[in-house]
C-alpha cells in the first residue's frame, strides 16, 4: 500500500479526471487528490466547489467531499458520497471501461449503467434504458455488453458480500483526511 502525503496539495498527486461517451465526446472533468495507489487500485479524494443537480441524487451542495476508488482493470468505479462528519452518505457506482491512468490524468469511457448504495447496503441498479439507447446508438460489441454484465454482477456481489469498499470504515483511503483545497467542479454537464 503507498498512501499519498495528506499535507497541503501538491501538484504531484493533484490530477484531472474526464469521463467520455463511447464515441470519444467528453462528458464531465473534475480534479481530485491521489491518496493512495495499489497495484491497479487509486483513491482520490475530491470536493464539489459548485452546487450541482444531479438526476439520480438530487442536489449535491458545494463542499460535498467524496472518496473515489478507480481500479485500471475494472469495468467500474465507486464513489463514497460522505457527510459533514465524515460519514457515508451513499455510494455512487459507474459502470465503465477500465480507466487509462497516466499520472495526471485519469480517464474513462462511460457505459451508462448506475448503481446507486445507500449506507445500509441496500442498492439500485439504475439506468439500464440508457444503456440499452446509447448500445444501439453508439454500437456497443457484444463482447463490451457481456463485460458490462460480468461488471454489474461482480459489483453487486462486493455490495451484497460487504467487501471493500462497501465496508462501514474503508480501509483504504479513509486514513487520510480530506483537506480543503481539492475542489470538483464538473464540465460540461453536471452529475
């Protein structure tokens, strides 16, 4: 385990992330802290310096802090919403290709399918229409919807099991604090 100075930012471990559709249009950018990097795990911490009106969560308030765990030979990454307290608030889950990491910036190709965790571990899979849309749309291979279907399916299985990171206190990442100066502000479009 490498985890990252939680001193004040550094441009070392400050990076970008952009997520993009499948026909290589970008979708949303925010910049994040890496904290930790793993073998193919990376966490980030990051912090919305906007108010952003999301349509699965509602309204997301600026200073809403977050716990963000990409691994590069996954099909999806976890988001751990956390409260004032430092509490999970919920966990937001995509679907995706494995991210490309190249120490500035981390980037991946969006699949549409959402899984939303509440702190009880109880879960929603949810936008499966707007897979199915953007499959026919951007021409999904059937070889990148059956990794979807592996993806859902190992995801909900570490939800259902209580494996990391859907633990009550994640034991990577959580040791380093969120310090203020990280701030996410999402381009163009919001979450």
């Amino acid at each position: 385990m490498k985890p990252f100075d939680s001193s004040p930012l550094l441009p070392s471990n400050e990076i970008t992330v952009v997520v993009f559709k499948h026909d290589g249009a970008e979708y949303r950018r925010w910049r994040g802290r890496l904290v930790e990097q793993e073998g193919t795990l990376l966490v980030l911490h990051a912090e919305f310096d906007i108010d952003v009106s999301h349509h699965l969560l509602g309204e997301i308030k600026r200073g809403t802090r977050l716990i963000e765990y990409y691994w590069l030979d996954r099909w999806y990454n976890v988001f751990r919403f956390l409260d004032d307290n430092g509490s999970t608030r919920l966990y937001y889950c995509n679907i995706n290709k494995p991210p490309a990491f190249d120490g500035q910036l981390l980037s991946y190709i969006d699949l549409d399918i959402d899984v939303i965790v509440k702190p009880d571990y109880s879960y929603e899979v949810q936008d499966l229409d707007e897979f199915e849309m953007n499959s026919a749309k951007y021409g999904y291979t059937a070889e990148e919807k059956e990794r979807v279907e592996q993806a859902l399916e190992a995801l909900t299985g570490l939800i259902q099991s209580r494996q990391f990171p859907f633990v009550s206190e994640p034991v990577r990442g959580a040791h380093v604090s969120i310090k203020p100066g990280v701030k996410r502000s999402e381009t163009p479009g919001s979450r």
